[in-house]
C-alpha cells in the first residue's frame, strides 16, 4: 500500500508505491546509467567546515614579512621547515645587507596546509559515502566537489555530493561503495575499455616563496640592483617552486592508486600573493582511481528513446 495521500491523482499514488528517489545526474547520464545497468537510488553529500589560516613567517620564527627580519634584509636564520617537508634555499651573489635587499630566500612545502585540507576533504567525503553506504547503494557516480569560504576568517567549507547508484538485479553491496567522478557516457566508456571505477583521488600540495634579491630584481621587471634594463631572464625560484608543487600533488596521488590506474586526471594550479615577494603556490590534481576487470568488449548500442515515425 502507498503511504500518499488520498487526495492525490491516481498516476501520483501509483508513483508513492514505486518508491521515489533523488539524483544529481543529467537526464542523458540518468539514461546512460540504466543503460549500463545501474539504477540510481539518492542524492548523498558530504560536508566539512575547517578552521584554516595562513601561518605568517613571524608566527614561525623565521623573521620575514617586517619588523626585525625587514630591517636586516631578511638576515636571520632561514626556517628549517615542518619535518619531512621540501625546502630549498636561495643566497644573494651580491655579498651585502640593506634594509632594502633580501640577502636570502627560501621555497618550501606548507605541510600543515596540506594535512588541513586532506582532513577536511577526507571528511566530507567519508560522509558522503556513508550516506550512500546506508542506501544500500554499490557505488557513487557524477561526483562534484566544492571548496566555498564560510567567513572572512578563514574558515572553509568542503561539499561533496554524488548521485548513489545499485546495480540492478546484482549481488548485495560490499561494506565499502565505489566512487567517480565519471558519469553518463564517459563512464560508459570505460567501462568498455574494461575499467571498473574504485574511487575518486585528489591531493593538494602547497609550496611557499620567499624572493631573495635576483628573484624580486626580475618579478619587477629589472635584471639586478644597479641595472634597468629588462631582459629575457629565467626566474628560477619560481620555476623550482612550480616545479616541486606539481610534483608533491603527482607523488601523493601515485602513492594512494596502489598499483591501480588514474584516468580524467585534472591539475590546476593557483597562487596567491601575501605581500611583496611572498607567494604561496598550491597545487591539486584529481582524477578517477581505476582497475581493469577485462578486455575491451563494445558496449551494445543504446535503444532509441523517441521514434521519429
């Protein structure tokens, strides 16, 4: 029996008895998933809010960004950088002091950036998939996530949400459900290369720049500190700190794939700027953790929806 109010057309009670459900898909990638064999069951999400700032040099002890460290042009003792972390130091040629020159600078890896974001996203996503866990569900297609600040004190929100999806007419669910970011024909495709989705798999790395002198001579357009001119010229630490930036984002990925495959990768790389030549450049890749299950096998040729005659 439905439990539908009386007072609701006889095609609106019959709906209430077949039960209803949520989903986050497209109608094309609805389409394609039933298509697949996969029947959509809810809309799950997952939330986080952190407290997250950025930790100035002075708070670490290093002497940058004024006072005492301004004075004696970045003078003091480089920082030694969270254990285990990169950091990479840069020494002025030039063999002088000055309130206005940076004898020193310095890249290196913001460890308790990254471990701040893994946690907040990791909970999000833990609750998203425990949503899907509870409606029964074998895995989650058409994941999106989101990064939105909540205040102006530094406080981030990390939203995930997916569309839960059972395999019609298959075995109960494992403990743990699958995840992606495919949906629709992308996954369809996959699955006719013979790749099953395991789960979706991002990181961010953070590297932070402090410029010494040849690295700020060039970002203002000058070749050194008596010269004008402008010139072709490699900056080089910032070439270091993109470089290592990407590279810590692929190393964590690869090391979380455990011999499987990563398909859709996706990089972006943002910077942000807390004052002169003190930059942070932060990068995340994500992508689809899969595993293959067969050969290549084409998938039949979908049914048409809508006849033309």
């Amino acid at each position: 029996m439905s439990d539908a109010p009386s007072d609701l057309p006889e095609a609106a009670q019959r709906r209430f008895s077949q039960g209803a459900f949520s989903s986050g898909l497209s109608v094309s990638d609805f389409g394609a998933c039933l298509e697949m064999g996969l029947e959509p069951v809810g809309l799950v999400q997952g939330f986080c809010a952190m407290r997250w700032g950025a930790v100035s040099m002075n708070a670490m002890g290093g002497g940058f960004g004024g006072g005492l460290g301004s004075a004696l042009g970045g003078a003091l003792t480089p920082f030694a950088g969270a254990p285990g972390g990169y950091v990479q130091n840069y020494q002025c040629p030039h063999g002088m002091i000055s309130a206005d020159h940076r004898a020193w600078g310095q890249n290196y890896q913001q460890t308790w950036i990254e471990d701040t974001w893994r946690t907040g996203f990791n909970s999000a996503y833990s609750r998203m998939m425990q949503e899907a866990q509870a409606l029964g569900a074998h895995g989650v297609v058409g994941v999106v996530d989101s990064e939105n600040p909540l205040s102006d004190t530094g406080v981030v929100e990390f939203h995930l949400r997916g569309t839960a999806v059972r395999v019609i007419d298959g075995p109960p669910p494992g403990e743990t459900p699958w995840s992606t970011f495919l949906a629709g024909q992308r996954l369809a495709k996959s699955f006719e290369a013979g790749y099953a989705p395991v789960s979706i798999v991002t990181s961010v790395a953070s590297v932070r720049v402090w410029a010494y002198c040849q690295t700020e001579y060039l970002m203002e357009g000058t070749s050194g500190m008596w010269s004008n001119a402008v010139g072709a010229a490699e900056i080089m630490q910032v070439v270091d700190a993109q470089s290592k930036v990407r590279d810590l984002a692929r190393a964590r990925v690869r090391s979380s794939l455990h011999g499987d495959a990563l398909h859709g990768a996706h990089l972006e790389v943002s910077t942000r700027e807390f004052g002169k030549g003190d930059v942070e450049f932060q990068s995340r890749l994500s992508g689809n953790r899969v595993r293959r299950f067969k050969d290549f096998d084409p998938l039949a040729l979908p049914r048409p929806t809508v006849r033309l005659s």
